[in-house]
C-alpha cells in the first residue's frame, strides 16, 4: 500500500497556510492509503535552541490536528522525537549528504541571514532530517505546501542516491502532493510574501472572530485599479489568494469582476472574506478548545502513533542496515 506522510514544527498554533498547504490534501489521503502525520520537534531545535513548553506545544499541535478532522484510527499522529529510529536514518544519509549541496539550500541560506550567531550544524542538515523522516517510512506521497519544495527535491536525490550507491531499490522517490493543481502557497496580509508563524502575520485556526476580523481589516491595500483587467499588484493578489480557498467560488469571481471593472471596495472585499475565515475557522477553534481539555487523551494518540511509527521505521531499518552491511 502506498505510505502517505506529513510533517509540521511545533512552533506556534496551526495557521490558513498550514491548513491549505498541507492539512487539507492530508485529508484526502488518509481515507485511502497508510497515512503518518508526525510533529517534527527535533526539527524545531535549529530555529528555538530553547523552546520552551515543548510537551504543552507538541499537545496544543495534536489538539489542532483532530480538530481539522485527522483520525487516530486511521492515521499515526506522533511525535517525531519518540521513533529515535529516524536518527540512525539521518546518520547514514548524512554520509552520503555533501557540503556544498547543504550550503546551497534556499532555507539555510536565509536562516543563516536571519540568525547569523546561530549557524548551526542542524540547521545545515535540516533536509538530511526532513529526508529522514520521509524515507522512514518509505513514503511516496508528501502533503506539503510550496515553500517545501527545495527541501523534497532533497529527499528524492537522497533516496535515489542511496538506492544507487547501494545498488538497490529501497527506497521510492518521494512526491510533493496537493489537492489543488499546484503547490500552494498561501500568503500574509500585512503585504509581505508567506503566511508564518515567524513572519508575525497568521490567521490561526484557534484564532476568535474578533481577532480575525481585526486582522483582517488591518490588511494592506492600494487606491484601486484605475484601468479594466488589469493585473493585481501582490498585496490584492493576497487578499484574493485567501478569498479563492476560504470562500465560495461565486464570492470570488463578484470581487473579482468587481476588481476588473474598477468598481472594487476593499472595505466590502475585507469584510466578506473576514466573515468566511470566521465561518470556516469556527467550528475548528470549538473542537480545538473541546480536544486540548483532555490532554490524557491527547497522549493515547501520540502513544499509539508512535507505537504504529515505531513498527514501520523498524522494519525498513532493519533493510537498510542489511542493505548497507551491518548485521540486522
Ligand atoms: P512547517 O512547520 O513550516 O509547516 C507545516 C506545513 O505547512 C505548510 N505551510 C504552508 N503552505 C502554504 N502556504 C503557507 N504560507 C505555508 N506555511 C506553512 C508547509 O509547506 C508544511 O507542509 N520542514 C517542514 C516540517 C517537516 C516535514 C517533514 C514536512 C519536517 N519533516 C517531512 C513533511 C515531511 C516545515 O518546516 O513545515
């Protein structure tokens, strides 16, 4: 059966980019195939060297997860530093993992900007890991948004140079899936590119409508086209990338015939879409509250995630070190 896996870092409440780049197509699958959704808390050591209520974050994350409808029958939820097994994983392809390759990603290059006393080895390694965590389970769909692609680009030329430099065939190429006809990536209102926890400007799925309405009102906008059909600069492009997954389809071509016939009011468009992020985010913030009040539950589900992880990352383990020449 096909391995589906998905991975998030815990390092704030699950925001619209999340949900639409990752979580959304998650949920499609996990219908049909063997689906692993973990939360990658190793990862977040190389951005939060002290992260603080990490087991309270993990949960909140896990709280999130089963509000947006993941079901811990039919899926492993858990958390990535419980399978240690991925470790030895990130050992092996980190030999095989070069310098220059790692020193030429897009993301260590703008962390290495953005923390400049904190170039750490993890952070160099992160597609190492990330690769890691994919071929743990010899995954060949990933759910992720856009931002990710340099990173899965990664873990396909990872699992195809270890099948060749031990001639053999373990480990299938791992593609980036969406529901949508492209990847997605799903932008911030304050007119800056991506939606992000570090970026300061998320609509969260536990966020209450007062605070989507105020964030969204706060949205950056211009004066208005002044000439029929023309094209959108990237801030109205924004408020209408969100209106195209959050809204009705005929709520997105009025504003957009609006916006082409130069009749467009920001205010109404603002006020529409705060009132479908309200909509849609809602009954998710009210079983999110209703699932983190119950944290021993939260824990079975990370518990019996591992243990189905746990299974998995064994077996193929156990390949790869046969594979390679160790005794299994
Ligand atoms: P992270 O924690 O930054 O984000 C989790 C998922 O949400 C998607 N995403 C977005 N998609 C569209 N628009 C946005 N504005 C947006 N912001 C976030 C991300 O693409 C991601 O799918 N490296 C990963 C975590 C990870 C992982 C993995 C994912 C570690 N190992 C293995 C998949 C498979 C990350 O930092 O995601």
């Amino acid at each position: 059966m096909e391995i589906v896996l998905s991975g998030i870092r815990p390092t704030g409440h699950l925001h619209l980019g999340n949900y639409f780049g990752a979580m959304k197509s998650f949920l499609q699958l996990q219908e049909e195939y063997a689906c692993f959704f973990f939360i990658a808390d190793w990862h977040s050591l190389t951005t939060h060297p002290r992260p603080g209520n990490i087991v309270g974050s993990v949960r909140e994350i896990i709280a999130e997860y089963l509000a947006c409808g993941l079901d811990p029958e039919k899926v492993a939820i858990y958390v990535q530093s419980d399978v240690k097994e991925v470790l030895e994983l990130y050992l092996y392809l980190n030999m095989n993992a070069y310098l220059g390759e790692l020193e030429r990603t897009t993301t260590f290059k703008e962390k290495a900007r953005q923390q400049p006393d904190n170039v750490n080895a993890g952070l160099l390694t992160y597609p190492t890991l990330m690769a890691a965590d994919i071929l743990l389970h010899r995954a060949r769909k990933v759910p992720v948004g856009k931002d990710q692609e340099q990173n899965m680009e990664m873990a396909r030329r990872f699992a195809r140079r270890f099948n060749t430099t031990y001639e053999c065939e373990l480990f299938p190429e791992p593609e980036s899936f969406t529901f949508s006809r492209s990847a997605i990536k799903i932008p911030g209102l304050d007119g800056s590119g991506k939606m992000g926890k570090s970026e300061g400007n998320a609509l969260y799925l536990v966020d209450d409508a007062t605070t989507i309405r105020k964030k969204v009102m706060k949205a950056v906008t211009d004066n208005g086209p002044t000439e029929p059909n023309s094209t959108k600069p990237e801030v109205i492009q924004n408020l209408f990338t969100i209106l195209e997954v959050v809204s009705a389809p005929e709520v997105y071509d009025h504003f957009n015939e609006q916006y082409n016939r130069c009749a467009i009011r920001y205010g109404d468009l603002k006020k529409q879409l705060a009132e479908d992020i309200v909509a849609f985010c809602t009954p998710i913030r009210e079983r999110i509250l209703e699932y983190a009040s119950d944290a021993t539950r939260i824990d079975k589900v990370a518990a019996q995630g591992a243990d189905k992880a746990r299974e998995s990352a064994s077996r193929t383990l156990r390949e790869v070190r046969r594979t390679i020449g160790f005794r299994s």
